[in-house]
C-alpha cells in the first residue's frame, strides 16, 4: 500500500493532468471553422474567408515585394519604432529569462520527482 502522502499527491496530479486534457481538447474544438452567415462572424473572420481562400506563400511573398517597391522603406521607417523597440526588448527579455531558468526548473522536477519516489 503506497504512503498516504503520496496518494494525494498522485490523485492531485491525475486530477490537473485530466483537466489541462480536457481543456486541449475543448480548444481544440473550438478551432475548428464553422459554417455560419455572414452577420454571425466576425469581422476578421468575414474578410478571411473573403479575401484569402486560395493564397499561397509565394503570393503573400510577390505581394510584400510590390508594395516595397511601391512605399519604399524609408516612408515608414520610424512608423512604430517606439512600440516596435519595446516589444523586442520584452521579447528578448522574457526569452533570455526562460532559457536561463530552464535548468533550475527541470532540476527542481528531477529533485521533487525523486524525493516523492522514495
């Protein structure tokens, strides 16, 4: 008979790792799309199914190189530079703070996991 202490432990797990199961799998449902009116949708949704039903990479690729070669790069250059800047750094913060704590947490759950197999 296993130690009281672990059963919660395992029952708490199996518990949470049903959820996070059951909460992939109703998003997954929702993912799909749905056969609707145009009122019902959403307007991103009604342009999407407007205006991008067939397009390929190299299209979206063709497109980007005509509205360059149109604009220019120097027109919106400083366009969203503050928010851009902002949004790098958080990025790059947030990615540097996950890849250096990464061993402290998988040696955490090697640690947990062995003194709770003892």
């Amino acid at each position: 008979m296993p130690d009281r202490k672990k059963l919660y432990f395992w029952r708490l797990a199996l518990i949470f790792g049903a959820i996070t199961v059951l909460a992939l799998a109703v998003s997954f449902g929702f993912n799909r799309e749905r056969e609707a009116g145009m009122m019902d949708t959403s307007m991103g949704n009604m342009m999407s199914s407007m205006h991008l039903k067939n397009i390929t990479v190299s299209d979206l690729i063709k497109q980007q190189e005509k509205m360059e070669s149109v604009t220019g790069q120097d027109s919106m250059a400083g366009h969203h530079s503050g928010v851009s800047s902002f949004l790098n750094s958080a990025h790059y913060l947030t990615t540097a703070t996950i890849i250096i704590l990464l061993p402290f947490i998988v040696a955490g759950t090697i640690f947990l996991a062995i003194i709770w197999l003892k």
